[in-house]
C-alpha cells in the first residue's frame, strides 16, 4: 500500500529511467546476470522496472532507473 508522502514524492521528484539492450547470461529469482559493453554485472531485479525478452535471442531489454544503471556501470 502506499502513502501520501510517498506519492507525493513520487509526482514532485521524478526518477529518469532508461531503455538498456542487454544480453541475459542467467536469471535467478532475485537478480539477473546481464553482459554490457564487456563487462558483466549482477542486478537485482527489484531495480529493474519492466524486463522485455526477446524470442529469438538472449537480448533482454530492461526499464532501470538512470541512478541505479550508473550505480552498477
């Protein structure tokens, strides 16, 4: 459930969130290891907004907000 305080916050100091193509190396129930521009990285699926899979490849298309992309890359 939400609060006041936090809806509030959330209309007065929206987040930025990007688009990233990523390639999936393994996906457990709380993070994802994902490779991006060589470097390889676990993220907790908590950050990750909205994860698109792609049907004839690994290529995983993710919504992060640009706080945490930076924060891991």
């Amino acid at each position: 459930m939400f609060s006041l305080d936090s809806l509030l916050r959330t209309f007065l100091y929206p987040k930025p969130y990007i688009w990233v193509d990523v390639f999936l190396l393994k996906e457990t129930q709380k993070a994802i290891l994902i490779e991006f521009d060589s470097k390889v990285a676990w993220l907790p699926k908590a950050w990750i907004l909205i994860m698109k899979h792609s049907n004839d490849s690994d290529i995983v298309r993710i919504k992060i907000s640009q706080y945490h992309w930076e924060k891991e890359f």
